[in-house]
C-alpha cells in the first residue's frame, strides 16, 4: 500500500475533478472560448421564458376577470332594461 500525504491526494483530486469538469462540458459542446457567451445567452433566454410564462398567467387572469366582470354589468344591464 503507498503512501499518500494528504496535500498529495488533495491535488489528485483536484486534477480529478478537473478533467471531469472539462470532460462534462466537452459532451455537451461547451469547451471552446466562446462557452461562457453560450452560457449568458441561455440564461438570457431562460430569463425571457420566465417572464413570458408571468406575462401569459397575468394577461390570462385578466382576462378572465374582465369577462366576469363584463357578464355582471350585463346581467345588470338586461334586468334594469
């Protein structure tokens, strides 16, 4: 059995978990310079589909309150006609 200080096996697992790291991000094509814009614009994008998915539920919700809404001033309006 060897011997393996502990700062010996700190940088063994560092050097690990680097070659992991670029390997997890050579499979899914994030290992060139132009990676870190890739990132940004996804989040961006992900950003965008957030406040899309906010404004769709909103815009949805006043809809509907404006056709309630709509149908009492009309049911109002028919019984009083």
């Amino acid at each position: 059995m060897a011997d393996i200080t502990p700062e010996q096996l700190e940088d063994m697992l560092d050097r690990a978990a680097k070659k992991g790291a670029s390997e997890a991000l050579r499979e899914i094509g994030l290992q060139d310079e132009d990676a870190a814009n890739d990132i940004r614009d996804m989040r961006g994008l992900l950003e965008a589909w957030r406040y899309t998915k906010k404004s769709i539920w909103a815009t949805t919700v006043k809809m509907g309150t404006v056709a309630v809404l709509t149908f009492l001033a009309t049911a109002v309006w028919m019984t009083f006609k």
